[in-house]
C-alpha cells in the first residue's frame, strides 16, 4: 500500500477545518471511518478503537464520522453515542463523505493505518474478528517498524 497521503481534510465538532495529517504529524494515526447508523460502528468498532487507544498509547486513535444524505454527524448526536456523553478520543466530520471516497472505503467502519511519514500502512474494512485481527497484526507490525 504505502501511498503517500498530502491531507485528511475534515471539520471538528465545532465546524472548523482540520487536516489530520498535520495535525498529527510524525505520529502513527489509527483512523476509524464510521457512522452513528452503523450498528457495527456503534457496538463493535467504537470499542475497538478504544481499546487500541489503551493498548497502543503511542498511536494517536481518531474517528471520522462520515456523513452521508440523512445520517450527518453533529457534535450532539456524535457525543450521544457514548455513555459519559464525551468522546474518549478525538472525532470529527467527514462532510458529504469525501475522506471516504478518498480511501475508496468498502463501507463502515473502514480503518485507516498511516504511518509517522503520512504513508497509508493498510486500510482494513470491518469491525468483527477477522479485522480485529488484522488491525491488531498491522498494528503489531508497524510499531515493531518504528522501534
């Protein structure tokens, strides 16, 4: 894979833009592209990314909300997914779900793996066992890179 990515062009909660290859530059990046609708996203991936969050405290873990006609994310119904009402990592909004077209997404959740130099390391779509384990193995192996 390893393409190298310019800009991940996205809006925070509050609408401002953001590019989350600068923000987090030199830093691996665990994207997660996801929708509030999404059953998988909601019950399987969203815990997943927060528990490579605690076991990977090196990476920075990141969601995406992508919207799409009639499931936009807001930053009310965004919070609302999580018990404690706040998000346990950053999220932001991919308006008319161009980071989606971007990576050329399979569907939701999609997971984006991008190295410190801004390269797509891997790009696994799912949330059951199989992408757990390919997620955990990719994870595995790029850190072990970076080491």
């Amino acid at each position: 894979m390893n393409s190298l990515i310019t800009s991940i062009a996205v809006k925070d909660l509050d609408g401002e833009d953001v590019d989350l290859i600068r923000l987090y530059r030199e830093k691996v990046q665990l994207l997660m592209l996801y929708n509030n609708d999404c059953l998988g996203c909601t019950g399987r991936a969203l815990p997943l990314a927060y528990e490579f969050q605690i076991q990977y405290p090196s990476i920075q873990v990141t969601g995406i909300h992508a919207d799409f006609p009639t499931r936009e994310g807001t930053k009310e119904n965004i919070k609302a997914v999580f018990r404690s009402g706040n998000n346990p990592f950053p999220i932001y909004i991919d308006q008319h779900h161009k980071v989606y077209e971007q990576f050329h997404a399979e569907g939701t959740p999609q997971w984006l793996l991008i190295t410190k130099n801004g390269e797509l390391y891997r790009s696994i779509f799912g949330s059951q066992d199989n992408a757990k384990n390919r997620l955990f193995y990719a994870l595995e192996s790029l850190i072990g890179l970076d080491r």
